[in-house]
C-alpha cells in the first residue's frame, strides 16, 4: 500500500483531471448533442443534414482516432489549443454523437397524438414542450444518457494515450517507479468503479424521480 | 425517422411556414458552404492541400503499410470475437443460474468489468503483469483485456436475448420431457441468439474500435501502422484523416447491416419478442472507447 499512501496526492489530482474531463465532456457533450438533435429534427433540411452526418461520423470513429486527429493533426493546419482543452473538446464532440441519438430517441417514444392533441388545445409551442413533450421525453431519455456519463467516464481514460496526466496516466507512470503494481491497479480500478456505480445510482434515482412513482 | 420527431414537434406547415422554411434552406445552405471553404482555406494557408501531400498516398509504398495496419485490425477484431461471444454466453448463463455463488460471481463480474476503462487493463496487462511472470505476446496483450471487458457486456446482450423468448417455450420443452439444461441448449439458446444477432453486429463495432488501442501496446494494427507511417512521412493530418474514413465507412457499414439484420429479424420471430429487441435504441455502445 505504500505506494499509494506515499503518492496520494499525485493520484489524486489524476482523479481531479478525470473528473475535469468528464464533468466539462459530459456537460459539452449534452448542451452540442441537444443542439444537433434540434437540428436533426428541424424542418430546415440542411440542418438535418449537418446533424446527421456529424452524428453518422462521430459515431463511427474510435475515440483515440478523433482524439489523435484533433491533439496532432489540427496544430498541422494552424489551429492550436492546450491538451487538456483538446482532450475535453474530444470527450464532449464525441459524447454529443451519442447524447443527439439519445434526445431524439426521447422525442421520438412521445406519441403523435398527444403532441397533436396539445397543439389543437391552443398550447403554444413552448407549452406543449414544457407540459406535454418533454416529460415523457425525458423519463425515455434517462437511462441512455446515465450510460453515455459512464462511457466518457471510461472513454476520458483515453486522453492518457495522447498523454494528458489523469488517473490512467499516473498510475502507469506510477507503476514505473514502483515494485507494487498490482496494488496501483486495484486502487485505480476501484476508483473508476466507484464512479461508474455513483453514476449509477445518481441516474437510478433521477430516473425515479421523473416517473413519479410510476412503475415503467 | 426524422419525419416522426418533426411530426412531434411541428405541425404541417402552412403557405408562410414553409416560405420561412425555404429562407432558412438557403441561409443553412450558405452557412454550411461558409464553413466548409473556412476548413479548406485553413487546410490551404497551412500547405496542406498541396499535391503531392494526398497524392503520395496512391503510391504502393503507403498504401502496403495501411493494408497491413488493416490486416492487423481485422486479426485483433475477429480474434477478440471469435473468444468473447461464446464466453459471454457462459457468462450470462452464469447470471441466470439457479447457483446463487454462480449466479453472484457472474453479476460481479459483469459489474467490474464495465466499469473499468479498457486501457487501464490494458496498461495492467502491459506493465504490470510482466512483473509477475506473465508476459503475453504483444498481440494478446491487446486481445485479451479486450475479450475480458467485453465478455461484461456481451453477456448482458445474451441475458436480454434469452429473457424475451417466450415463457411458453421453456413450457413446452418441459412439457415434452426435457431437462432444464436440455431445454436452454436446444430450444431457448438458438432463438435467443439469432434475436441478439443485429446487436452481436453492433458490438462488432464497438470491437473494432477498442482494437485501436493497439496505438498503445504497439501491436502493428492500422493506428500503429498510422503513426509508424508519419514518422517517416510528416503527412500527420493526412494520414489520420484518411484512417479515420478508413473507421468511419466500415463501422458505418457494420452498422447499416445491423440495422437490416434487425429488421428481417424482426419480421420472422414472435412479435412479443422483438418488440423488446426493436425499443433497445440502436447503436449506444456501453464501452465509447
């Protein structure tokens, strides 16, 4: 155990970067993928277009590949950000595929009916959203998205590849120094479990909370 | 797809909804234009358009080392299937057994194992387990944390596959006088995979794309075959972008034959069934690495 209790506070701001990275990826990731969902449910086709093709491309692509595409490739066409904020645009550019997909899978579980139905009760557009839409939207919406928060948690591990410090990075550096590397393994395992199942559960109860006891 | 959740959203437009409509067509359409030339001119005012830096890639040189990058890709891939389908059976067999420690062994198991990144295992794997004496072929270095974390999931595909077969079905086998293990094996594990078959497609993507962290174990697959490639060439966003075409139209069309497969699936089984295969929202891959 000594060499975590000797570099506990080397491991931890590994955690810190980690959690950096999810919370702006997640954060990033559900404010551009709403975004794009509105633009592939827009009337206007080519927004539809960009959204789709984003979506399809994004999806698509290995999380290292785009993360190895934007950390070296775009400082070759004169555009340059830190690592840190390179790896965070990745984590939230990526999980924006996969948020879009999600939101619009929401809007698309709602019925036509009822969306209709609000409509012809002379429910403005923002009304039928706010009491109709998004309520059963979002209960559809929950789970996917407590899965995506796993998956950047799992996927912000990946910007340890391209060479940013967080828990991955340091516990491989770590483990260089050092003669017990099971241990550092088993503690950073721990950890991302532990965050992985907090999320879990944070989503459990959300999902609770928005079915309002309603047994789905 | 998009008509539906338009239909949601909007009603029919009237004759002044769509000549705003038709507006917002043609500014959507100049702002794309706008920033695809900004792309481009970025991609000029750096020299990276010239000729001869996309052309060098037609040269059998190039694209010998990104067929062979291939190569290795598609050996990780299908290696790392090939072992991880049939394990993920046991394993969710494991969590429906009547066996409580089975049955509580498994569901660990299931949990750690999605919720461990991948390259952490990989690292464990790579720098850790030498030191104890195990020290894998650099090809099983890569395959081998692959097939454990997915394994997890795969398993949790089969469980959904065989508990939306047809309560009378394990009825029936019952009633005909088979045993329990009987019963699973000859009448509820084929229809439960040939169910979970569009999904077994999709976590092939996924597959795909953990084999790119081959960049790490520097095992010759086509990231590492990317990167080798530019040490030598300097062509770095060329060569990444092609790769990533590379990634994008294969796993784009694994998924279109997922989508297919799901559809001639679902209009030769039990409607109950498929009911709870189509609702799984396709294409949302627990691992995003």
């Amino acid at each position: 155990m000594h060499v975590v209790t000797d570099n506990l506070g080397f491991l931890l701001g590994g955690l810190l970067v980690t959690l950096e990275l999810t919370v702006l990826g997640f954060v990033g990731a559900l404010l551009l993928g709403t975004v794009l969902a509105v633009f592939r449910v827009s009337p206007v086709a080519p927004l539809r277009w960009v959204g789709a093709v984003y979506v399809e491309v994004l999806r698509n692509m290995p999380l290292l590949t785009l993360l190895i595409l934007v950390v070296f490739g775009l400082p070759d066409i004169g555009i340059t950000f830190s690592l840190f904020t390179s790896a965070a645009l990745c984590m939230a550019g990526f999980g924006a595929a996969f948020v879009c997909e999600a939101v619009r899978g929401g809007i698309n579980a709602v019925s036509v009916g009822q969306a209709e139905a609000a409509r012809s009760l002379g429910f403005t557009f923002t009304q039928s959203l706010r009491y109709v839409i998004l309520p059963p939207a979002f209960r559809t919406m929950v789970q996917p998205l407590v899965n995506i928060f796993i998956g950047v948690v799992l996927g912000s591990s990946l910007a340890s590849a391209v060479g940013v410090s967080e828990l991955t990075n340091r516990t491989q550096v770590l483990n260089l120094q050092s003669a017990e590397a099971v241990v550092l393994f088993l503690v950073s395992g721990a950890i991302y479990l532990a965050i992985a199942l907090l999320g879990g559960a944070a989503g459990g109860a959300l999902e609770r909370r928005v079915s309002g006891g309603r047994a789905r | 797809m998009t008509a539906a959740a338009t239909r949601v959203l909007f009603d029919e437009p009237g004759p002044r909804g769509r000549a705003r409509i038709r507006i917002a067509t043609v500014v959507g359409l100049l702002l794309v234009a706008g920033l695809v030339a900004l792309a481009l001119y970025q991609f000029y005012k750096n020299g990276q358009l010239g000729r001869s830096r996309w052309l060098a890639f037609a040269q059998p040189a190039y694209l010998g080392f990104l067929a062979e990058g291939i190569r290795g890709t598609i050996i990780a891939t299908v290696l790392a299937a090939v072992l991880s389908f049939p394990l993920g059976v046991v394993l969710a067999l494991g969590r429906l057994s009547r066996n409580g420690v089975l049955r509580r062994v498994s569901t660990w198991y299931i949990e750690l194992f999605r919720s461990i990144p991948l390259l952490l295992l990989i690292y464990a794997f790579l720098l850790a387990l030498p030191r104890y004496g195990i020290n894998l072929p650099i090809l099983w270095k890569l395959v081998v944390p692959i097939v454990l974390v997915n394994v997890a999931v795969l398993a949790e595909i089969f469980r959904a596959g065989i508990l939306v077969v047809d309560q009378g079905q394990s009825e029936a086998a019952a009633a005909l006088g088979l045993r329990e293990g009987q019963a699973m094996r000859s009448v509820i594990l084929p229809q439960a995979v040939r169910l979970v078959v569009p999904t077994l497609v999709t976590q092939l993507v996924a597959l795909l794309k953990d084999s790119t962290l081959g960049y790490v174990v520097s095992y010759p697959e086509l990231m590492k075959q990317a990167q080798n490639l530019t040490v030598y060439t300097h062509l770095l966003v060329q060569t990444y972008l092609i790769v990533a075409g590379i990634y994008v139209v294969v796993n784009l069309l694994l998924s279109r034959f997922a989508v297919w497969l799901e559809r001639r699936v679902g209009s030769r089984t039990s409607s109950r069934a498929t009911r709870g295969q189509a609702a799984e929202p396709e294409g949302v891959p627990q691992t995003m690495a």
